[in-house]
C-alpha cells in the first residue's frame, strides 16, 4: 500500500450509503459509536474505523442482551 493511500477519504458514494443507515435500531451507545464511525470514515482514517466497527458490533450485542 502507498503511504499516501492511507489517507484518502471514501467516495461520495459510499459516504451516501454510510449516512443512510437508520440508526433507530441502535442503542444510545452503539448510536454514538457510528456517528464516529462515520467521521473517521469520512477523514480517511481506516483503522479508526475498522476499530469503531467492531465496537459497534461488540456494543449492539451487549445492549441487546440487557433488552
């Protein structure tokens, strides 16, 4: 990978797609969580946001758990 690839932010396209989601199915945290996603996605930050996630995952099973 090129040093400078690291750093492109995501197409228009899928930053739609991203800001589509409905995140009335999410619990306060895991809302919280993606929005962060989202922001991270859209700074060209991959890792933060494969990191954000698998937070989001591990969150939404915790609060559906405690439902």
């Amino acid at each position: 990978m090129k040093r400078g690839a690291a750093t492109m932010a995501l197409s228009a396209s899928l930053m739609h797609r991203l800001s589509g989601f409905d995140t009335g199915d999410l619990g306060p945290h895991a809302r919280v969580l993606y929005d962060e996603l989202i922001a991270s996605a859209a700074s060209g930050l991959p890792a933060s946001s494969i990191i954000l996630a698998a937070t989001i995952i591990d969150v939404v099973q915790h609060e559906q758990g405690r439902s």
